[in-house]
C-alpha cells in the first residue's frame, strides 16, 4: 500500500480579505503537499475557511449583512485567490458546511460521553479579535489582550468546558516521545514552558452570540454555541468524512499542519488534547512559522502597507515569489518583504545561478556537438561532483522534511555552485581545442545532470519552471523521475537539447509603487495641525528620563534596536525603537534618554515595546533627546 501524506494549513478567518501572510502559510503547505506526491505518496492537501464566530459575526453587523452572506463572499475571495495560485488543494473546507457542522456536534458528543466535558460559569476578559479568553496575569495592563494589544471585554457566562487539566501529563509525555511534533525546536520549548505553568479547563461553548455550530441535539441546550476554536479545529477531521461518511480518515493522522506561531498554542496544546480525548492519534509535525513585516514594519490596514499577493505575484512572476518567500526566511522565524529583497533573489539566486546555468548548457553543447548531451563519461569523469551533488540533495531532502525551507533551497543552490563552479575549472572550451573532446562533453553532461536533479526536486517550490527546464533536458518530473534520478541516482539518457527562452530576465527597477499614505492617515495629520491642545492636554503625555541599560540590534530589521531602558521602576522597559541607522548599540549603553512613558504597549516585530524615544531628525541624521546632565532615572520631563 503507498504511503500517505496528509497536509492542512490553518483555516483562514473570513473578517479580512487574503495577504502575504497567508499565501505564505498556503504556499509552504502546498509545496510539501507537491513534495510527498513527488515522492509518490497518496496526499491530500487541505485548506479552507474559518467563518463562525463573534468577530465574524460583528463583521458582517458593521457591513450590514447576514453572516452567512459575508463568509460566501470572503470566503470566495480565498478560494480564487488560491485557485489563481494554482495551489493544488484536495477539499478547501468551510466551517459552514454541513459536513462540518455534523461532524463537529459528533466529536462535542464523543468528548461529552467521555466525561471530558461539563457544564460551569465562566468570567474572563475575553478579546473578541482573537477570540480567546485571558486570566488577569495574562493582560497587559490590566486590560490589554497580550496577543494583539487590543482591549479586552469582561464575560461571564454559562458555559461547557473541557477538561484540559486532565490532559497537561499525557501532552508533555508527547513533546519527550516525539521528537518532531512541534517544529521548530525553539517553538516546541515554548509550548513546554507554556504546559508545565499548568493548565485551566477550558470554556468552549458561548451564550453571548450564535453564530456558531449548535451542541449536539442530544444535549439539548440550545442557548449555546460552540467555540470558534472548537468548532475550527475539529475542521481537520471534519474534512476527512469524521463523523459523516468517514472514508478518507484513512488520511488521518496528519503528516504536516502548518500554522502562524500566534496560532501555535492553540495546535499545540489544545487540538491535541481534544484528539486524544476523542481517542484518535496526533499529528506528526505542527511547524509554526514566523510572521511577515513590510520594510521593517508591522503590517496593517491602517497604515495601508499590507502586502498584497496578487500584485506581487502578477509584477514578478508567482513561482519567483514562491522561491523568494520559502528562501528568504529561516521556518520559524519572522521576515521581512521588501522589493529590493524579492529583486535580489530573482537577479541573483534564479537568474545568475539558475537560469544562467541552462544559458550555458544550451550555449556549450550547441558549440560543441549540435546540441546533443550523452551521460556516458560522466561517471568516469566527474564522480566526485556527482557524488558531492547527492549528498546536498540528501541534506536538502532532510531540510525539507523538517520544514526548512530556506535551507533546503540552499543546499539545492550549493550543488548548482558545484555545477557552475566545474564550468570554470574545467573549462571544456579549452578541452575541445586541445582534443580532449571526451572530457569536455562529460563535463556538460554532468552539469545538466545536476540541472535536472535539482529541478526535480525544485519543482515543489517552482512547478511550470522546472517543467521548462525538463523539456529543455529531454525529460519529464513526476515520481517516475524522482525513483530513477534522486533515489536511485541514475543519469540522463543521451538526447538532444531544446533551446527554451531566458527563465529568468533581469528586473532592473522595482516594479510596485510603494503604498500610499491612506486618506484617512492624510486627513487626520491635517486636523493635528490645525489644533491647538491644551495644557492639560500636553500633561497626558508622561515624559520620563531613563537610562539605557542594555542594546541589541532587532534581528533581521534595518532600523529597529531592542533597548532595555531603566525608568527607576522594577524592572527595565523593553523599547523597541527604529534608530540603528543613527547610533550602535554598544555607544547607548548607559546613556539616558526621554521616554513616552505611558503608551499603550504594542507588539514590533513580534517584540513588546513599552513606551517611546523623542528623538529629533532633519537631514543630516537623527539625534536622540537627552537632559543636559544626568538626571536621576523617572524624573518626569515637562
Ligand atoms: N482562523 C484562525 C485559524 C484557525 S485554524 C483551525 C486564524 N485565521 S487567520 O486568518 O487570522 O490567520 C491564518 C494564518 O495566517 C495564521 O497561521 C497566521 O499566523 C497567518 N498570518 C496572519 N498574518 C500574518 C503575517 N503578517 N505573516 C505571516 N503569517 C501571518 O488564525
């Protein structure tokens, strides 16, 4: 029986329309779901919508329409966008499908029945953006939802709740057996910390709104809903056939569930927990990726700087966005979109060292044997370069297993060096002129030998590119290829090659405009400037003088240093300020600065930032604003 592959990404919430961040998250899950049919496993790959909820619900409110209406629509938009994208999903789900919503009452009633589930009063501060509830140790300040910043709304309501605690042991037993269910290893640790803090049961039906899935008939309490991320978790199962006709749970356990690391915890800890309770086995791997900031900022709709995938996608070719996304950033971590960046990686890694390298083949096997390519030499010429090329191919393969995109991409680039690298040593121009034709045409065998390796197990990444550069070599990719030229390490038969256009032109300029200050940002500095404040007004603002205690650079950020700065409270604040063009962080140590010291928190680059530098800048740089002698730290300013 061939093995299976089971892939899903997160269903993505219909209260926003699709971006770079999920395309990233659909694009990773659709390339390994590629990857395992590559390696000819039966895949089913799934994505889908997230559509219950009281976000979704308020969303629809604030438009005017029905819930149900909303979702078809948002929801649709994700479905084509995907489809556009060619991603190659098996069942996009929709947690509004009836399918679903039978399969869900079937599991609530399984966990029920189990004794995992009872009936209490729950009062919380709940963030309805994230739709989670918080304890007060959680909350920053006092009310803020730690997650996104926003405030939070005291709820107290009936509710069913579901016997987490029980499961804290069995989890951790998990994360020691298996040593890859949470990838990346930093993550796991993470959610170890998190469980052995201890677990609360956890509420998981609301009476505050209905837009939701309805308990089991059977339970007979028709006032509550089930909670969203009940009911969209449960969707990995659902899509399966769990509780319908259950034909493709043979599919079930999951090979790979990709998630954002903001939705980690919940995979993590809760989604095995109701598995286990509802006695099915757990995921292989739930990998979390890191986040996508713009040009070092945090993207949002009111700064209008979200990127958009479709415009990338269309100004510079999807498959050189897919490459560009998987490449640039290390799994896990966070990354940053910028053109410059996605322009570098076309000019260089795909045209100077991909598409450059079939230029060569075509040019040297045109000159030197009417295009004809025969393998028969290559062993005996070149078995180290081969044998090198397999071992990066391995490596990459184990790169690509544990969801390291962009080290797979590079141990894949390593061995096109080799190939280009040979071009230069041997010289087969040289060895033509001197008779040693043999040679010279083992060499151009073996380089487009490599070519075609690495196109095989390229093509996840970059579908339609390697077909081309397959018909220029004569052959095709599919599993066939990958038994007989990855596992195996066979070569090419002898063929003649096809001539095929450049892969890759060269992008001389970035080719989107950036992004306009939106209206609404315009108009609002035009009523600051026209606005006197009072003086009471300016004393809102609370000024302080701190000093600097400890300065590092923000990884993977042009602008943004990390400051941990003493305000003559308990403990430091942690500033997260854009100023790394103008100062290095040794030279702030111990300087003092001036801190807007009551902002609310908000999250930079995933890091809390406490409060704010004042700083002045012109054009000839930016200089912090400090008291003219020392001044002990928290003296007020104003
Ligand atoms: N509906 C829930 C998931 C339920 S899964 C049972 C949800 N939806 S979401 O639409 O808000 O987010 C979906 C995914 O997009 C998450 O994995 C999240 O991490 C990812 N991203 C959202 N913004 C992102 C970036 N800026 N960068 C990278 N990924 C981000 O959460």
């Amino acid at each position: 029986m061939r093995e299976k592959a089971y892939v899903t990404t997160p269903i993505y919430y219909v209260n926003d329309v699709p971006h770079i961040g999920h395309a990233y998250t659909t694009i990773i899950a659709d390339t390994m779901a590629r990857y395992y049919r590559l390696k000819g496993y039966e895949t089913f790959f799934l994505t889908g919508t997230d559509e219950h909820g009281q976000k979704i619900e308020e969303a629809a409110k604030i438009r005017n329409r029905t819930p149900q209406d909303y979702a078809d629509e948002i929801s649709g938009k994700f479905r084509s966008l995907w489809d556009e994208f060619e991603i190659s999903y098996d069942k996009f789900i929709r947690t509004t499908d009836e399918e679903h919503k039978i399969g869900v009452q079937k599991a609530f009633k399984t966990m029920y029945d189990n004794g995992d589930i009872y009936k209490g009063h729950y009062e919380g501060h709940y963030c309805v953006s994230c739709e989670t509830f918080f304890t007060d140790t959680q909350l920053i300040d006092e009310n803020l939802c730690p997650d996104c910043g926003k405030e939070t709304r005291i709820v107290k309501e009936e509710s069913y709740f579901f016997r987490l605690s029980n499961y804290q042991e069995k989890l951790l037993q998990w994360y020691e057996d298996d040593e890859k269910c949470v990838l990346p290893k930093g993550k796991k640790s993470e959610v170890i910390s998190f469980v052995k803090q201890g677990l609360r049961d956890l509420s998981i039906t609301r009476t505050s709104f209905d837009w939701g899935v309805k308990l089991p008939p059977e339970i007979n309490d028709p006032k509550h809903v089930m909670y969203v991320w009940l009911d969209a978790l449960l969707n990995y199962i659902t899509a399966l056939g769990y509780g319908t006709d259950q034909k493709n749970m043979t599919y079930w356990p999951a090979t790979v569930q990709l998630v954002g690391k903001d939705i980690l915890r919940f995979h993590a800890i809760y989604w095995p927990a109701f598995l286990l309770s509802l006695g099915l086995p757990l995921p292989k791997h739930i990998a979390a990726h890191g986040w996508w900031t713009r040009n070092g900022e945090k993207m949002s709709k009111s700064k209008g700087n979200v990127v958009n995938p479709k415009e990338v996608a269309d100004a510079y070719g999807l498959e050189n966005f897919r490459y560009f996304m998987l490449r640039e950033v290390p799994f896990g971590q966070d990354g940053d979109f910028s053109q410059k960046a996605l322009i570098d990686r076309i000019n260089s890694d795909l045209s100077n060292e991909l598409g450059n390298l079939l230029n060569r083949i075509i040019g040297m096997s045109g000159k030197y044997s009417a295009f004809g390519i025969s393998s028969k030499n290559v062993w005996h010429y070149h078995e180290k370069e081969i044998t090198n090329v397999m071992e990066h191919l391995r490596q990459a393969e184990n790169n690509l297993n544990d969801l390291q995109t962009n080290r797979f991409l590079e141990e894949l680039w390593k061995a096109l060096t080799i190939a280009n690298q040979s071009i230069t040593i041997y010289e087969p121009w040289v060895k033509m002129k001197n008779g040693e034709n043999d040679f010279a045409l083992a060499t151009v065998a073996m380089v487009a030998n490599i070519l075609a390796k690495v196109a095989i197990l390229l093509h996840p990444v970059m579908p339609k590119t390697t077909h081309k550069i397959a018909e220029a070599l004569h052959f095709s990719i599919n599993h066939d290829a990958y038994v007989t030229f990855i596992e195996n390490n066979g070569l090419l038969e002898d063929f003649t090659i096809q001539k095929v256009p450049p892969l890759f032109p060269k992008v001389e300029a970035e080719l989107l405009k950036a992004p306009e200050p939106t209206p609404a940002k315009e108009a609002k500095k035009e009523e600051v400037k026209d606005t006197a404040i009072s003086i009471d007004q300016f004393f809102e603002t609370k000024l302080k003088v701190g000093t600097i205690i400890e300065a590092v650079a923000v990884p993977k950020s042009k602008k943004l240093l990390q400051l941990q700065v003493d305000l003559g409270e308990e403990k430091p604040r942690q500033i997260i300020a854009g100023i790394k063009e103008y100062y290095k962080p040794e030279d702030l140590i111990n300087t003092q600065i001036t801190v807007v010291a009551n902002l609310k928190p908000a999250k930079i680059l995933g890091l809390l930032s406490e409060g704010m530098l004042l700083a002045a800048k012109d054009a000839n740089g930016l200089t912090l604003i400090r008291p003219e002698t020392p001044k002990d730290n928290g003296s007020s300013v104003g």
